[in-house]
C-alpha cells in the first residue's frame, strides 16, 4: 500500500482530519463508558457506589496504562517500517506484540491475587467502598488478555493508517459495554457486578473483532501471508525490548498522578472521592478526544521519521497542533460554561454536585495546559525515541510530587487538582525543549542514505 504525501495546506489539512476525525469518534466512546458508569452509579442510593467503580476502574486503568507500551511501541514502529517500505515486517511486529500480549495477560490473571492484595493496599477508601470495588476486581481480571490483544490490534491499525477498521472496533467494543452495563445494571440490578460483567464480555468481544481487521489490514499493506523472515531476529527484539522498556518506564510516570488523585481523594472522604470521579470523566473525555490528533501526530511523525524526511516530521507535527489546539479551547469554552450542567447529568446526590462544582475551574483549564503534552506525546512516540520520553516524565513525575507535598495541607482537593495541573505543564516544556533533537536525527538519516 502506498501512502500519498500531502503538498499543499489544504491537503495538509485534509490528511490530519480524515486521519482523526474516526479516532476522535473512537476516542471518545471509552469514556462515554466511564460516564455511562458513574451515571448508572450516581443513581443507586449513596455515593458508595460511584466510589467503587471509579475505585475498582482505577485499578484496572493502572494496569492497562503500564501496558500501554504495547499500543505505542507497535504504532511507532509500524508507522516507521510502513515509511520505509518494510512490508513483511510490518506483519513480524504485529505477531511479535500479539505474542507478547497474550503471555503479560495470562500472567495477570496467574498473579491476580498478589496484584489484587497491592493494588487494594494502596488505597484507604471505605470498607463499604472496597467491598464492591472487590467483587469488580474478581469479574474483570478475567477479560486481560483480550484487553491486551486490543490494545496491540488499535496501535497497528494506527501504524498502517487504518483509522476506519480502529473506529469500528472500538465501537463495537464501547458500544457493546454500555449497552451491557446499562441492561446488567439499570435491567437485572446487578450493581457494581453488572458493570464489571459488561466490560468483561465486551473486552472479549472487542479482541476477536480486533485480530480479524487486523489480519485484513496488513494483508491490503501488501503482506501476503504466512511467517514473515526475520521474525525473532535477535537484534529486532533487542530493539523492542528497548522501546517497551522505557514506554514503561514512562508510563508508569505519566500515569502516577492520576493514580494518586483517586487514592489521595479516597483520603480525603468518600464526598471527594465521587465528586472527583465525576469530574475525571470529563478530564477523560478531554484526554482521548485530544488523542486523536495525538494518534494521528504518531502515525504521520512515525511515516516521516521511517522515510528519513524531516520537513515532512516537521510538518505533520505543525498542522495536527493547530487543529489540536483548537479543540482545546473549544472544550475549555464547553466546561466553563456549562460543567455545572454536565456533572448534574452524572449523578442525582446534590452533595457530589456541590463539591464537584468547587473544582470545576480546573477541569475548565486542563484542555489548554495538557494539549501540548499530548502532541508532543505524539510525536515522540512516533518516532520511538523512547528514551527521552523515558527521562521527561520522570522529571515532571517529581515535579508533580514535590506540588503535591506542598500543596495538598494547606489546599487539600485544591492542592490536588493544582498538582496535577503543573504535572501537565512540566511535560510539555520538557518535551518540548527535546523536539529539536528529532529533527536533527531524521535530517541526519536522510544525509547518510
């Protein structure tokens, strides 16, 4: 499959929106499922409910979040290998990252006791909170190595630009989870059991749906089947060991603040715990609807960088920013406006409202701060240079918890949310002081070809 190169503005413009526009509409119904959820919660009697999903949802979040390596290092390196004309290795990474997803789920689910006990350790919610949120950790455990395997499909799909196939089976798959967890909840009264037992069957679902447009993907990229050469080439996975180690790495960084607002909100009672689930939901949906121009950043910088062309790198990175930026202030506009209104569509307790709305101005300004995070995110993961992704996060990391030892007595939720809004900050100076360096290799490439 040949991929065009845009010319002109215009064409620039096209290829950004047809590349994001599905993985906007993707991105978005995941945490139309976590809205869907704390909506379904914030109508059962007390606060304990919500508590427990966003409890038992944190956990599992966590989780999948440290696997996220395996998403970002297949989109790279696919995008790259798709740059560079490399077709049977697009399929050899695809099989490499579905093989390591299989073993790391099958592990969790050996492991899930120890994991269970430290993950619940972790956290000082209520006994009435962690009850629930325990039954939701025993269902959902289940259903890991399909979430893995989805997780591998979407990041090739984005590699070979097959933004529809990626839509479509995240689509199914969110769209099948509410439609569950709204009948399991609303329908047979299943509580927080129903919720986990949605997404479970969904997970599965989601998995055989993935692996078989995937199939079809690398096979219209021109793959024509069978064990491609090369496929556990030594130095190969020496270098995918490299990646995965430090997207790890990163990862772990990146997603230790949000970790930490669900334990320390736990701390600080189960009012806040719910009230700054409700407002999460809306930080999510942020979050993955600026990701898909970060995806798109991925796989646009990832072509470039494989094709050695750093006008083009430059380029991609420019035009998906703009219509990202964009996006961001339209949505800081949306939770100025009418966040009060959106958090009493999430739950019926006015006492969860009321604290909610305290911290509204911060959710009202994360779109604005943590855009460029994500594009640069983009960008670098793209073009796989891990390392320096790797070291970033971890000085914002510490940043973020110097914030937080400052901030969180004297302001408490306040010093929460402020937190991690310099954490947001301090990765998108960080990274973007780094760009530069990517430029500069890519242009150096192309002059040793």
């Amino acid at each position: 499959m040949s991929v065009t190169v845009p010319k002109s503005p215009g064409e620039w413009h096209l290829r950004v929106w047809s590349l994001s526009w599905p993985m906007i509409l993707a991105n978005l119904t995941l945490p139309l499922v976590g809205v869907v959820d704390t909506a379904v919660m914030g109508r059962q009697p007390d606060a304990t409910y919500v508590g427990a999903v966003a409890l038992g949802s944190t956990i599992f979040n966590a989780i999948y979040w440290m696997y996220g390596f395996l998403r970002m290092s297949s989109t790279g390196l696919t995008a790259q290998a798709l740059g560079a004309g490399k077709i049977d290795e697009l399929a050899a990474i695809a099989i490499r990252a579905f093989c390591a997803a299989v073993v790391l789920g099958v592990m969790l689910i050996v492991l899930q006791w120890p994991i269970r006990s430290f993950m619940f350790g972790l956290f000082e919610a209520s006994e009435a909170v962690e009850s629930q949120a325990a039954g939701y950790f025993d269902i959902r455990v289940w259903s890991t190595p399909a979430v893995l395997i989805y997780i591998v499909a979407i990041g090739v799909l984005f590699g070979l630009q097959r933004m529809g196939a990626a839509l479509l089976v995240s689509v199914v798959f969110n769209g099948t989870n509410i439609v569950l967890d709204l009948w399991f909840v609303l329908g047979l009264g299943w509580g927080v059991n129903g919720v986990a037992a949605g997404t479970l069957i969904s997970e599965w679902l989601a998995a055989g749906l993935s692996l078989v447009m995937t199939y079809r993907a690398l096979r219209r990229s021109g793959w024509q089947g069978g064990r491609p050469p090369d496929l556990w080439n030594r130095a190969r996975l020496a270098g995918l060991t490299n990646v995965s180690t430090n997207l790890i790495v990163r990862t772990f960084f990146v997603q230790l603040p949000f970790f930490m607002l669900t334990a320390l909100s736990a701390w600080l009672g189960d009012l806040v715990l719910a009230a700054n689930a409700v407002l999460m939901q809306f930080f999510h949906i942020m979050a993955y609807g600026l990701d898909g121009f970060a995806h798109t950043t991925e796989t646009l910088t990832g072509h470039a960088f494989g094709a050695n062309d750093p006008r083009r790198l430059r380029r991609s990175a420019i035009y998906c920013s703009i219509w990202a930026g964009l996006i961001a202030g339209m949505l800081s506009l949306v939770y100025l406006i009418w966040g009060t209104d959106l958090v009493a569509m999430l739950t019926l307790l006015p006492e969860v409202r009321a604290v909610a709305a305290e911290y509204l101005p911060w959710i009202a300004a994360a779109p604005l701060v943590a855009v460029w995070a994500f594009m640069l995110d983009g960008v670098f993961i793209g073009t796989t240079r891990t390392r320096e992704l790797r070291n970033s996060m971890f000085v914002a990391a510490i940043v973020y918890l110097l914030a937080v030892w400052l901030s969180l007595e004297p302001l408490r939720n306040h010093g929460i949310w402020l937190s991690m809004t310099i954490f947001m900050a301090m990765r998108s100076v960080l990274l973007g002081a780094l760009y530069p360096r990517i430029e500069r290799l890519a242009a150096a490439r192309a002059g040793g070809m």
